[in-house]
C-alpha cells in the first residue's frame, strides 16, 4: 500500500495521544476486503490507554476554548487544505481497507473535508442571544460555550467522512475529543490525524484510540466524568448501550443509527429520474450507507416500467477490485454483512418475491455479491423491516398514497426517506407526512456538509452539519445581570 502513495507518511500505523504517536506491544491486523490481503498492523490499546488520552483530551480543553474562533478556524482551514492536497492518497488508503471504488473514495474525502470546511468558518458564527430583563434592573445574555472533551465512535463505511463530520464541529466548538475508529478501518482516521497534527491542532485536543476492545473502550468514555458527550455512528443496538451507560453520568449525546429508507415512486413521477434517483440512493457504497433506499414501493401505474428500467440501470454497474478501471461497486465489508444479504434475498423468495436480475455471490469470490433486484416484494418479509445494508433492491407494489405512507412509516427507524412525483402538493403533503429526519424530494442524493443530517424514532438524535451541526456540541449558558 505505501508504494501507491505519493507521501507514504500518511500510511501511518500508531495511534495519537496528547499529541504523541503510540504503540502497543499487541497490535491488530486490517485486511483489505476486496483481495484478503493484510495491509497493516496497528496498536490494540486498552482501557488503560483511553483514559490516558481522555486525561490529555481534558487537560488540553481550556487552553482551546480560550482561542477565538478565528483562531480554531484558520487550523480547521488548514487541516481542509491538506485534505484537498491529499485527497489521492487518502483515497488510496480508504479503498484498500474498505473496499469502495477508488474515485467514489476520493468523493467521500472531499465529502469529509466539506466538513471541515464549512465548520471552520462556522467558528467565528457561535453567536449568543440578549434577553430583555424580567425586572427593570435586569438583562440577560445568552451565551454558548464548548460542552468539554467529547468521545466520538465512528463505523466502517466512511471512514474518513464520519471522523471528519464529528470532529469539525466539535473542534469548531471548541472541544477536544478522544475517537475511536472502526476496527476495520482505522488507517483512514489515522491518516486524518497526521493531516491534524500537521494543521497544528495542539497537543491533546484530538486524540485517537485503535482498538479491538469496542465495548470496553466505549464503556471507558462513557464512564468518565471528565467526558461531557458521546457522538456516536453506527447500529441502534449499539447507540442503545451507549445511550445506557451514558445514564450513570448524565452524558450528552448524539446519535446516528440505522436507517430503513423508503423510496417511493409515484404514478405521475418521471420515471427516468427516478430510476437515476434510486441508483445513487441503493447502489452508492454498494449499499452500505445508512441512508440507502432500502425498500422501494412503486405505484401500481409505473411498477412494471419502473422494475424494467433499473433492472436495465443496474446491468451498468461493474463489480470488482476498487482500485480496478472502471469498478462502480465493490465488495461487502465482511462475511456476515455478504450472509445479511443472502438471508434477506432467501427470506424474500421464500415468501414469493422474484429475482428480477442478481440474486447470487458474484463469481469473483470473496465477499462480492451481485447487484440484485427482487419484485413481488410485501411487508411481510425481512428486507421490509430489517437494514439490508448491501445492493439489493425490493420492489414493493403499492395502489394509494396513503398505503405508500404507512408502508414507509411502518418501521422504528426514521433516517432518510425519498419519493419522486410530479405533482406540487402532493410533494408537501408526503415530504410532511413521512416520520424521516431527512426527506428527498426528485432526489436520491440528500446528504452535504451545508444541510442537516440526522434521523427521528430510534435513528438517534442530534444533527451533523449545517448551522446546527454546532449545537450538539454547545452549551446554552445564561448570564443573568442584576442591579443593572
Ligand atoms: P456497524 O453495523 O456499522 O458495524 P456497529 O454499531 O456494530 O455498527 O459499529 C459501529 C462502531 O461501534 C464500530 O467502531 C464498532 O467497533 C463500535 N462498537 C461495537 N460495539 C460497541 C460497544 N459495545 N461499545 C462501543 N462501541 C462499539
């Protein structure tokens, strides 16, 4: 791996605390996914190390939150230029521990490093509130303040997106942070942090723990008194547990969980755009985003024409190698998610479902699996209700709008949503009616560093970007002046 990149530095493979590199005496294997080669070993750090780096992360939190935001910002500025410079070569290290195209891993780096943009000119934009006073010899001003050192726990399927989209704000706040990366891909994150390091964050502010140990580093943080707030992406069973032993003190937290996106497409949609729509919104990332369509219901004037036309989309995708010409999907992350995907696809055709194109582990071995179209789907199978979290794409018939808006509200996640149609005040009337935090309409591309991203119903809370994205980590403080 370090002889495709330009600057083998960023191939790093200790972890950063209090602004040093460490190591471990045992240490972990990552693999690439696509061939099942071992790419690197990095430190397996314990309990112990986290509350080392939590300790630095507290230590270092005064001294950040005294700078103006001018001044946190022109290093987040910076560290968003080492990530344009370096885009490549973080697209490299992505692809090889993860899997994903080699250009759609460019695009997730600069997707992240949007982030960390847009964070650092929101700075210097903390602003507070003045409230009339309640007696005349009163007034009252608001005031924001960083909530303290912040834990972040980040997944697999962006690796260098979700680390940048928690710690921007964060950062921008004015917290210092300890993170953990997913254990199957922590080179992203620690490239990221030798670009941090090389932005001049000080010593301590942001600190990352690689681990094999999730629940008990995760446990760490959320038992410490010194860590103000947990951010968390990934499953709702874990978000759950997190939400749990976050109880013992009080912690603030923000989550983004599982999704089961419905996709809707009306009878007066335009159909082309909506096949378009629903190739990014299920195929993206090989389906393994937590916003992907999930589950797809077409009206009963355009379900034939529709299932024709993505089935004729989808024989463009090309899988294989991401780092190969041409690739558009690549491989599941793992053995169980490749089994996920199988499960729901025999579930399905069980209950009656018919495989339209796919249906199969791809000739290639590994874990590929091939882009797979089911019609005559209903309720009543798995892939209606559980994440499928792969490139598989049911198609559900429905007859009224108001079946297409319960069938999509029939689930404990309320991630993202999309339908496509023609009609104005239809657009309203389901866009109100649909219980997502976020909505596309004639879209399957929701997601930029300038909207909100988060979810309702237990696809957690708190939003990530846009102007609100700094609340999660700010305090509402009221200073309240008498004998004025
Ligand atoms: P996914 O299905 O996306 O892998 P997970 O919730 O299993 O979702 O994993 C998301 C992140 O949470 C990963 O970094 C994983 O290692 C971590 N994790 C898993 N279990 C726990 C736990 N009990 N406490 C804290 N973090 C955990």
């Amino acid at each position: 791996l370090a002889a495709k990149l330009k600057d083998a530095s960023l191939l790093e493979t200790r972890a950063y605390i209090n602004g040093e590199w460490v190591g471990s005496e045992t240490r972990f294997a990552i693999e690439n996914p696509s061939t099942g080669e071992t790419l690197a070993e990095v430190p397996d750090l314990t309990v112990t190390d986290t509350n080392r780096a939590i300790d630095a992360a507290y230590a270092a939190k005064a001294a950040w939150a005294a700078k103006t935001g001018k001044e946190r910002g022109a290093i987040l500025r910076k560290l968003y230029d080492l990530m344009v410079a370096n885009a490549d070569d973080l697209a490299t290290i992505l692809t090889a521990e993860m899997g994903k195209p080699w250009a759609e891993a460019r695009g997730e780096v600069l997707y992240g490093a949007s982030y960390v943009e847009w964070f650092s000119e929101e700075a210097k934009r903390l602003y507070g509130d003045f409230i009339p006073g309640h007696a005349t010899d009163i007034r009252m001003v608001v005031v924001k303040q960083p909530v303290g050192v912040v834990g972040a726990i980040t997944p697999w399927n962006f690796p260098n997106a979700m680390i940048a989209r928690k710690l921007a704000p964060a950062l921008a706040a004015g917290c210092t942070m300890v993170a953990r990366p997913s254990e199957f891909t922590p080179l992203s994150a620690l490239a990221l942090t030798v670009l941090i390091e090389r932005a001049g964050v000080p010593a301590g502010v942001f600190n990352i723990v690689t681990g094999l140990d999730a629940a008990g580093i995760g446990k760490a943080l959320c038992d410490s008194p010194k860590v103000a707030k947990m951010t968390f992406t990934g499953s709702t069973r874990v978000g759950k547990i997190l939400m749990r032993q976050g109880a013992d003190t009080v912690k603030k937290i923000s989550l983004e969980l599982g999704g089961n996106a419905p996709f809707i497409v009306f009878d007066d949609a335009d159909v082309d755009a909506a096949v378009q729509g629903a190739m990014i919104a299920k195929f993206r990332n090989n389906g393994q985003t937590c916003v992907c369509a999930n589950r797809i219901y077409v009206q009963a004037g355009v379900y034939d024409a529709f299932a024709e036309k993505l089935a004729k989309a989808m024989g463009a995708l090309t899988l294989g190698d991401g780092f190969a010409e041409g690739t558009t999907t690549g491989p599941l992350i793992n053995a169980a998610a490749l089994a996920k995907v199988e499960d729901h696809i025999a579930d399905a055709v069980a209950k009656g479902a018919t495989v339209l194109t796919g249906g199969k582990r791809s000739a290639l071995g590994g874990t590929f699996h091939e882009p797979t179209l089911l019609t005559g789907v209903t309720q009543e199978m798995k892939v209606a209700s559980e994440e499928t979290f792969g490139p598989l794409a049911p198609l559900v018939k429905f007859e009224t709008e108001a079946e297409a808006i319960a069938f999509a509200n029939d689930t404990e996640f309320g991630l993202a949503s999309y339908f496509y149609t023609g009609d104005l005040k239809r657009a309203w009337r389901v866009g109100e009616a649909l219980e997502t935090g976020m909505v596309g309409i004639n879209t399957g591309a929701i997601s930029s560093e300038i909207a909100p991203f988060g979810g309702i119903k237990q696809s957690g809370q708190g939003r990530e970007g846009s102007k609100y994205g700094c609340d999660d980590y700010l305090e509402i403080k009221n200073l309240c002046f008498g004998g004025i």
